[in-house]
C-alpha cells in the first residue's frame, strides 16, 4: 500500500508544473498598473529566491533544481540578456521578507519564486510599496493578488478541466467526495465552483475523517448517497499519499461500481507509479500537464545537468522565459501587470499558461484515463487558450 495520510499537504504550498517557453503574444499591451519600467537594451535584472539555507536537504536540493531551471531558460533566450541574482530565503517567511527587499535594493526590477505560501507572501508584502512584481513557485490562491502571481497549478484548474470534459461526455451529474482537512475542503470548494461554471450540475457532496476508520465508518453511507443521488461521476479530492487507496479498494466494495459511474481524481493518480495498478482507479480520469512538452523539458534539463529536474522546477524556467519573450518585444512596461497578464498567455514547458489580473492563473492540461494500469491522454492538452479545454 502507500504511505497514507501524509500531512505534507504539497498542494497548498507548491506544486508541480511548466518549461520551454515562448510568448504568444505578436505585441506586449501597453499602459502600466503595478511594475517596474525597464531598458530592454540592457541586462534585466531580476532575483530568484529560493529555499536553501533551511538546513533540509529537500529544500537544497529544490532550490538547486531551481536556479538550474531559470539558468536553463536563460541559455535558451534569443536576444535577450537576464541579469539574475539567486537569494536564499531558508525556507522562512521573515527571511524571504528581507532577502526580498534586499533584491530590490540590489536593482531587481522583478521576483521570481519564493516557493511556499507564506513565505510568498512576505516577500510581495515587503516589496508592494516599491512597485515590484513577485512570480511566486506556489499554488496557494489565497495569497494572489496585487503585485503577487502564483505560477503552480491550482486546484481550480484542474477542477475547471476535469469538470468540462465530464459535462460533454454527459457524465456532468457530480458527486463530491473529500476527506476533511483543509486542503481537501478548499479541493471540494474549487470543484463546486467549477461545476456551477460549466453546466454540471452537483448531485451532492460528502465528507469523511481522514483515518481508517472514519473511511470504513462513512463508506456504507457514503456508497448509498452515491447510488440514490443518480450520480454519474464521482470527484474525488484526495490523492495517493491520503485516502485514495483505501477509497479505490472500498467504494467498489460499498457498490459504487467504476463500470457505471466514473471516478474522477483532482490530484494527480500516477505518483507514485505503483498507484496505476489500483483496481478501483482503472477506468479514472485526473490531468496532467501536456506530457510532451514535459517530457521534452526534462530531456534538455538532464543533458545540461546530468539529473532529472524537481516537480516543480519548470514554474522557475517558466518565470524566466516569460519574462524573455515579454523584454523582446522592446516594451519599457514589459514587467508591468499589464503586460504580465496579455490575454494570449505564454506557452510553458508543461503547456499554455496565462496570469489572470487576480494574481492567479490558467494552464492548459490534457485529460489523462488509466487503461490496465497505464496511463492514456484521452483529451490532449490544448495548444492555445481558443482551443478546446477551455
């Protein structure tokens, strides 16, 4: 079995996604809002902070993978020059706090990262009166907004996705399952939203403590509410290292029959790869980021390093190439929220991208099926934010 129950609730803090990229865009919009004016005929400068410093060895090596990915995106430019200075933010909000105002005393006309939400946070808080932008590597909405973007995937973006494509397959009646922890509650709440959006309809949710026994305590009556609701799919919040596998074990036990009604998962089912051969989740939809271009990203990241990159370290290359194709357009404001937020979006390692006037953002995922324990694009990815997903 797995490890269950981790309380490592990744995705709240940073999750994984995005590389080679280039902007959408023939032109950069004009006008200014928030962000540094720049000279795009010389170097720009921009600050990464990163997580070493911590003493954890996980937190060195992200940050590594990190600056070896925006060292990446940088090699890769074409006409532009990035001036860029790495901080080590240990891991800490009040040290990300200081080591942003530092970059920005240094001549940082941009942040890229930190990685965890609160110390994102901090870092564009310290840096909100010195008109700067911060492109944080997390995930967590609630800290969006203003002069800071989030670069990771959102639970709402995968809920959006997943409930689309369920809505015209005409399996859009959805049942919502999710244990009760925060990340899971704020999973459920992305899912509502996503379905009040799209034209499914919501044929109920329930809740269940995140141990064994609550699981084998609620799954009866859970297995019933599915049945008499006429549920055509249920959504499922939690992810390999919670509750999914006893959940993909018991609810076709309870009744809830994967032939009939249609599992669908909001995180991701293929990590670890042992988690493919579940029998409850053959037949399950989730997404996943363009596995193409992923898999390009990490082909060009072994060859200049040797190594496979982190989860999350394409959000880095991401932020850099975005900001390239942005100054090549020769604009002063390319650095501004306007500009930030062109409607076209960018075209990232793990797919098209674009950062919403919120301080969130959207991505473009393909719909992923597991077929006799492999796993199967059964919707590709789209290419442009006009094509289909969206």
């Amino acid at each position: 079995m797995f490890a269950v129950f981790s309380r490592t609730r990744k995705a709240l803090g940073a999750l994984t996604i995005v590389a080679s990229l280039s902007a959408l865009v023939a032109c950069t919009p004009t006008g200014s809002q928030v962000g540094q004016n720049i000279n795009t005929s010389k170097p720009v400068p921009v600050a990464l902070l990163v997580p070493s410093g911590s003493g954890s060895a996980n937190d060195a090596s992200l940050a590594q993978s990190l600056e070896n990915a925006a060292r990446l995106a940088m090699s890769e430019l074409s006409g532009v020059t990035i001036d860029l200075r790495v901080y080590s933010t240990a891991g800490n909000a009040n040290q990300a706090a200081s080591m942003a105002t530092k970059a920005v005393n240094d001549g940082a006309k941009i942040i890229l990262g930190p990685v965890f939400a609160q110390s994102a946070n901090a870092a564009g808080i310290a840096v909100s009166r010195r008109n700067v932008n911060v492109l944080s590597f997390s995930n967590n909405p609630s800290i969006a907004g203003g002069n800071v973007f989030i670069l990771g995937n959102t639970f709402q973006n995968t809920a959006d996705r997943l409930t689309r494509y369920a809505t015209r397959q005409g399996k859009g009646h959805i049942m919502i399952l999710n244990g009760n922890d925060q990340a899971e509650v704020q999973g459920r709440a992305a899912i509502e939203a996503a379905i009040q959006n799209s034209g499914a309809t919501l044929a109920g949710t329930s809740t269940f403590e995140l141990s064994q026994n609550g699981i084998v305590n609620a799954l009866p009556g859970i297995s019933s509410q599915v049945r008499s609701s006429g549920a055509q799919s249920v959504f499922l919040t939690s992810g390999t290292s919670g509750a999914l596998p006893f959940l993909a074990g018991l609810m076709p036990e309870n009744g809830v029959d994967p032939a009939s009604t249609q599992y669908i998962g909001l995180q991701r089912w293929d990590i670890p790869a042992n988690a493919l051969s579940l029998p409850g989740l053959q037949g399950g939809w989730f997404a996943i980021p363009d596995p193409a271009l992923s898999s390009r990203f990490s082909g060009r990241y072994h060859a200049k390093y040797g190594a496979t990159p982190h989860p999350i370290s394409g959000l880095a290359y991401d932020g850099i190439a975005a900001i390239g194709a942005l100054v090549k357009a020769g604009k002063a404001n390319a650095l501004t929220t306007t500009a930030l937020t062109q409607p076209q979006g960018f075209v990232g390692v793990n797919g098209i991208f674009r950062l919403r006037g919120n301080g969130t953002n959207e991505r473009g995922l393909a719909i992923a099926q597991i077929q006799n324990g492999q796993v199967v694009i059964i919707d590709p990815a789209p290419r442009s934010f006009a094509g289909a997903g969206f």
